[in-house]
C-alpha cells in the first residue's frame, strides 16, 4: 500500500508542475494506433497496471493565426472564435448554429481520495477544468462568407447543457440531471420563456455527465444518451441504475423505455442515411493499457446489449467486474467499428448533404476529443470513415489534424462534427474556444 500511495503522489507531482506527462510507471502501446481501428480490431490481453497511464496533453490553445491541417481538397477557417468551452453544435433549419457552452457541472460533494484528486487535476490541465458557462450562444453567418458575424445568448442559466434537436416549435435541451424543452419561433436569437422539464435524467456523481438526444425522423421519438458513472462498475452496479444506456422518449405520452444498454459512454448520435439506422460513438473503459479497449461507433439495435461493464467489443470478459454476469456476456453484441484505444471519439454526423470532395462522399465525419489513458497519445483529430451500403467499408481517411504541437500540448480538441446546412463541416473545440468551418478548397486559380 506504501509503495502504491508513493506512485500516486509521484503522478500528483507530475500532474501539478504540468507538461506533457508520462511517468513511466503505466504502460506504453505495442500495437500501432492503427491496429485498433475497423471491424476486427487487434485486441491483445489486458495489462493491468499498478499506477494507471496518465499522458496528457497540456492544454495551450492556439496562437494567433493558428489553425488546425486540412484534408487535401479541403481548407478550414474560424466560422467564430473567442467561445467558453464549446462542447456541442446544433443547426437550426434557418442555418442558425447553436453551441452549448458547458463542462462538467460541480458536484455538491467532491469526489474524494487519492485518485479522484490526480483525476481533477489531470482534467484540468487537459483544458477540462474550467466552470461550466451553462448555457446556449447562437452564432449567425448573415453575409454567408462562411464566418459568423452576429452571436447571441441563445439560453442562459442551464445546468451543464449538452445534446440540442428541434421539433416543429418545440426545443429540447439535454442537461446533465433533465431534459428540457423551451418554445422556439423561426428567427428568434434568444429565449426568454422558462423552460418545461420533460423527464429527469440519472445523475448524481455524474463521472461521464454528458446528455445527447436526436429525434427520429417523424418527431415522434427522442433518444437521449446516459454514460456511465464510473470506469467499468467499481462503485457498484447500485448507482449505474438507468446508466450506460440510450433511452427512448415518446413524445405524444412521456414513456421512456431503455432502447439500448451496456453502452459505456455513448455521445454522438445520427441517422444512418441508407438503412435509417440509428449510430451512435461510444467512449470504451480505461486502465487495462494503451491497447486496449478501441472506442466505437456502431448501429444501434433495439434491445441491444453492448457489453459493458462485463465485457468489451462483444464477449471480451473484463475479469475486474464482480461478479461477473457470464449470462450477459453471452448477449453482448460486438459494435460495427472501432475507433482506436481511447481516441476519445466524441461524435458522428453522415457525410448527406456535406459537400466536401471525394474521399468524403459516403461515410461518416468522427471528432475525436483526444486520449489521457494511453502512450503515445490517440486522438486529437477528425476521421471520415468511409461507408458502403449502410456500413463501414474501409480504413479512417483524417479530415483535420495539427491539434498537438511539437511538444504534444494540445491547441485544441474536437468535440460535436455537424454539416453546416450549405454543404460545409462544422467542429467544436473546447480547448481552442472556436468553432471551425471544414469546406470543399476552392479551384485553383480561383478566389
């Protein structure tokens, strides 16, 4: 136990005096990055180590100028800059772009111990740290030059808002603890009406806090996402009751329904444009090595279960899970596609009606936050996994890079990928405070 309290101070020290941190005492990857992407995923056995991995890139955000690397065929630009924390993005059909401005929210009663201290301030030197604004800005392009040139409080005085939709006059708000819906008229740059909570959403400790929700293509239906409470289960299965889950909210009565489970972490939600599919990106378990466990995206069945916390990718038990539930296991269905071990892939929106050059078709656009768990780092960037048919059907094609310096500090991190409505990708960046604007390059010679 001495020898484990001397590791963890070694990581507190190391955490607080900042820099690119890598003790030395986790482990480093065996496999390529590269090995845990696609359908059949590499997986080695776990390495369980005494201290976990922590490599985080020191948030530094960009300089003056700066700006992420561009997919050949494409150029990027601040569609707006100078946000607080901007976490996720929502088109209105007028081409208004919403952005929740949000972090984790505080909870009442830290936390405590050694290793929820290290974890703080891990987070915090990641960019993650900062008190969440709690609330909606509202960012309008009016010249249509690509950069927005009026904002507005859209809402303010939200509790840690996340996912967005719009159905006809009804707009719906994922806080942390409730789903909320406020009355919207076509136009409007702010809300003034209180809002009207729907339903209440598990929270508590809250460890992964953010709330999703889309609707289906008649209206009628809401999904909305819940992560976990914690890594994979180890304060009890007790209080992940509801958790780890996508849930199904009818509109007409209120019902909610559990419509998938065993999905540790899923944020990113969208409709498969093919088959009508519901996909969602889902953040795996940490602390069994740099290897393992490749985040996902998959479809998304009605009564699916995905394994967590027993197992990952399918059947794979994870033998720290008491007792462990062999009867589940055997239902766990394996997810359509891995992302690379803790990528931190964060969301999903279909290449329909984006307009960007081939290879950028068909597929799916993925932001990837970034990792902490694993050395060398993973992440940090925007994918397109290319499709076929409904489904995924070869290896990520990078869209925009340049996230990490030369001395692997982060200016920024993507979080929410959307199209723009006018044929452009939009990504979020809470590290760097801007929303970015991915488009088609122009010819050249051209203006």
């Amino acid at each position: 136990m001495r020898k484990i309290g001397l590791l963890l101070a070694l990581a507190i020290v190391a955490t607080a005096v900042g820099g690119c941190i890598y003790l030395g005492i986790g482990d480093r990857a065996k496999l390529d990055v590269a090995q845990g992407y696609g359908p059949s995923p590499t997986l080695p056995e776990p390495n369980k180590t005494l201290v976990p991995t922590v490599n985080i890139a020191p948030a530094v955000g960009w300089s003056e100028g700066g700006k992420p690397v561009a997919a050949p065929g494409t150029e990027v630009n601040a569609f707006a800059a100078d946000l607080d924390h901007p976490r996720w993005l929502y088109v209105l059909p007028n081409g208004d772009v919403l952005v929740a401005e949000s972090n984790k929210p505080q909870p009442k009663e830290p936390p405590k111990g050694i290793k929820a201290w290290v974890m703080k301030k891990v987070m915090e030197r990641a960019g993650a740290g900062v008190p969440s604004a709690d609330r909606i800005t509202l960012l309008r392009d009016t010249d249509r030059d690509g950069v927005a040139d009026t904002r507005s409080v859209f809402l303010k005085d939200l509790h840690s808002p996340f996912g967005m939709v719009l159905v006809g006059n009804d707009f719906y708000v994922a806080n942390a603890d409730a789903l909320v819906r406020f009355p919207y008229r076509e136009g409007a740059t702010s809300i003034s009406e209180p809002g009207v909570k729907v339903a209440d959403l598990p929270a508590g400790i809250n460890h992964h806090w953010t709330k999703n929700v889309i609707a289906s293509r008649d209206g009628g239906k809401l999904y909305i996402t819940v992560g976990s409470n914690s890594n994979v289960a180890e304060k009890g299965m007790e209080i992940e009751e509801g958790r780890a889950a996508i849930w199904e909210l009818d509109r007409a009565t209120g019902n909610m329904r559990l419509f998938a489970t065993g999905l540790r972490n899923p944020n990113g939600l969208a409709w498969e444009p093919t088959t009508g599919a519901l996909w969602t990106a889902v953040n795996e378990r940490d602390e069994i090595g740099s290897d393992l466990v490749p985040d996902y995206i998959t479809s998304v069945r009605d009564g699916g279960f995905y394994g967590w916390p027993y197992s990952y990718f399918g059947q794979h038990v994870d033998v720290r899970v008491k007792p462990p539930r062999p009867d589940l296991v055997a239902k766990a269905l394996v997810p359509d596609y891995a992302l690379g071990a803790h990528t931190a892939s964060m969301s999903i929106a279909f290449a329909e009606g984006i307009n960007l050059p081939e290879p950028f078709r068909e597929g799916a656009f993925v932001g990837q936050h970034g990792s902490w768990n694993r050395e060398p780092k993973s992440g940090y960037k925007v994918v397109f996994v290319p499709f076929r048919e409904g489904r995924p059907s070869g290896q990520p094609v990078d869209v925009l890079t340049g996230f990490l310096d030369a001395k692997e500090q982060a200016l920024g991190r993507p979080v929410a990928v959307t199209g723009d409505g006018r044929g452009a990708l939009l990504v979020s960046d809470d590290v760097g405070n801007v929303v970015w604007r991915v488009s088609a390059a122009a010819p050249a010679g051209g203006k």
